[in-house]
C-alpha cells in the first residue's frame, strides 16, 4: 500500500525555499546516521559532515524535489544534477555525495559522486517509500568513497618514488 504524499508546506514553495527544506531534511538524515554537520552556502556544497570518532569529512550536494511541483507527472520526481551555466556533470572535486530528497516524503537517497552519471534522474515517488533506503544508501555511498579513497591513496604511495611516466626505469643507476 502506497503512502498519500504529504505536502511540507499549505502552499507551493519557491524552488529556493523547497531547496532550504531539502537541506535541512538531509541534514536531519545524516545526523540520524551518528555524523555531525554543518550547513555550507557554497555553490557546489550544501552540508559539511564529519563522523565524531574518525574525523572523516564529506561534502554532500542536495537536489531536493516536491511531486506537488510537478506539472504532469505527480507521482514523478524528476531532479536536475548538472552544475554550472552549461549543465556539466559533477566531479569528485564538486562534493563527495549527492542526496536526492522527496519533500513530501521527507526521505533521502544517497548517492556517491562517482555513480552520477546523467545530468537529470528521474525517480517514481514509491521509490522513496523503500524500507531502509537512507540508511541503506548512506551506508553504501560511504562505503565507496572509503574504497575510492583508498585506492587513490595506494596508488599515490605507489607513485611516489617513480617518474612522472609511472615507470621506475627513469630512476635506475644506468640513466644517472
């Protein structure tokens, strides 16, 4: 059985105010998961959390989304992720996490940077009646950046005494 869509508001909110909603939604969920945050007025950033025992740091963009805002397809939520003037597709060095929030649902769907692949997602408002999908996803979007970062770091250590080329024959006694 389908949940009725609950509206945040007794009027249509702007895009800016539906936003401000969503973030805050989104902070709520993180704070849920035993993070910290902090909300960020960043182009790219909108919150700032860290884990309180291990100091890791992650920055998290949200798109929030309201069904009631949607024209023909209600029961839709169509988020928009592409950044700048000409829609690019975030980076690594945007943020680490995307967090899509249905409004009225008050439900979040994490989502690492590196599984974006689109610039526009489109989602069935059931989707984010799936039982544990926030702490599910956060799990999962934290779970691969760890592995991301860990396979930068290794393959940083890894570069370290080589050349520029990857190769160590630059660095042999013959070529001094």
């Amino acid at each position: 059985m389908s949940r009725q869509l609950k509206f945040i508001s007794d009027t249509i909110l702007s895009q800016t105010t539906s936003g401000l909603a969503g973030e805050y939604i989104c902070a709520a969920s993180i704070l849920a998961r035993g993070w910290r945050v902090a909300m960020s007025a960043q182009d790219s950033v909108d919150i700032i959390c860290w884990h309180p025992e291990t100091s890791e740091m992650l920055r998290v963009q949200v798109k929030a989304c309201q069904a009631s805002r949607q024209q023909a397809k209600k029961s839709r939520l169509s988020f928009n992720l592409g950044l700048g003037g000409t829609k690019r597709l975030p980076t690594k060095a945007d943020y680490d996490i995307l967090a899509c929030v249905s409004s009225e649902q008050r439900t979040v769907w994490f989502l690492p940077v590196s599984d974006v692949k689109q610039k526009k997602i489109n989602k069935p408002c059931t989707f984010f009646e799936t039982p544990d999908l926030e702490s599910d996803s956060w799990a999962r979007a934290v779970e691969i950046i760890h592995e991301e970062r860990h396979t930068q770091q290794t393959a940083m250590r890894d570069n370290k005494y080589r050349g520029r080329s990857g190769s160590d024959s630059e660095f042999s006694p013959k070529n001094w």
